[in-house]
C-alpha cells in the first residue's frame, strides 16, 4: 500500500484486524479449554502431503520454543517468515553460507509440522504465516501449563 491519504481507510481495516487477532490471542491465555480429542489428535503422528510426520510433544522443550517464537505479538498483524522464527530459535543468523541452509531447512520442517497439525496456515500469495484460532488455543494452553501449572517438575533434571 502507498502512504497517502486515499489508503487510509484500508490502513484502518488492517489496523482493524490485527487488533482483533491480537484480543483473541488474549482471550484464550488463560483458558485451558483445549479438549481431549484435539489433544490427542495433536500428540499423534500425521500423514501431510504423502509424508509421515511426527507428534507434537506440547511440553516438550524444543516444541514449547517452537510454540512461544510463533504466539509473538509482533506476528499479530503481518504475521512471521522463516528467518524471523530462526533468529528466535537459534540466534543471529550465522555468516557460513552453508550452516545458514541447514538453519533454514530445520526451521521450514517445523513450520511445516504446525502446518500439518493445523496450528499454522500459510498467508496467500507472500512466504508468510500465521497462527490458527485452534493453534491460537493450543499452543497457548501448552505454554500456560508448562509455565504457570508445572514449573518445577518439568525444569527439574535427571
């Protein structure tokens, strides 16, 4: 869109919805209503595109990373490329051309994982993403018990 006053009013239908996204992200923070059947339909292996793809591990450390890069609040309205959950996963974006690669293909096998779950869907048309309303409601949850319900037993050691 160019700045000028004749955008105004599609600046305000987008201004619009990303806050509504944002208030419903909100909403389901503290709502541990995710139920049985989704759960287990989320920790269970899933066949995408001809391919066999893993389970979701909610609690888990490596998915609970994956779950807090995507739910950013900076995603809310134009939502988050491969290089922007990259960088949250791993760090500043390494200088040797080939372990850039390998960052790129980990990161775009887990965005495709929560594609294949159903948390992420693809933005039309552009190499962007968003969340889900059930991937707004799941992951939220899981990241509300891991945090708040069981701290202790799950950052305790072996």
């Amino acid at each position: 869109m160019s700045k000028g006053v004749a955008n105004l009013y599609r600046y305000a239908q987008v201004g619009q919805k990303a806050n509504e996204r944002y208030l419903e992200a909100l909403a389901v923070v503290n709502d541990l209503g995710v139920g049985q059947r989704e759960l287990d339909l989320r920790c269970a292996p899933i066949e995408y595109q001809g391919r066999r793809l893993r389970a979701l591990q909610p609690l888990g450390r490596a998915d609970q990373a994956l779950f807090a890069a995507t739910q950013r609040g900076e995603h809310a309205v134009r939502g988050f490329r491969n290089g922007e959950l990259a960088e949250r996963l791993f760090g500043p974006r390494p200088s040797n051309p080939v372990e850039r690669r390998r960052q790129c293909g980990r990161v775009s096998r887990r965005i495709s994982l929560l594609r294949a779950h159903g948390l992420v869907a693809k933005i039309p048309r552009t190499r962007r993403y968003r969340v889900t309303d059930s991937g707004q409601r799941f992951m939220s949850t899981a990241i509300q018990l891991r945090h708040k319900l069981f701290p202790q037993e799950l950052t305790r050691t072996k």
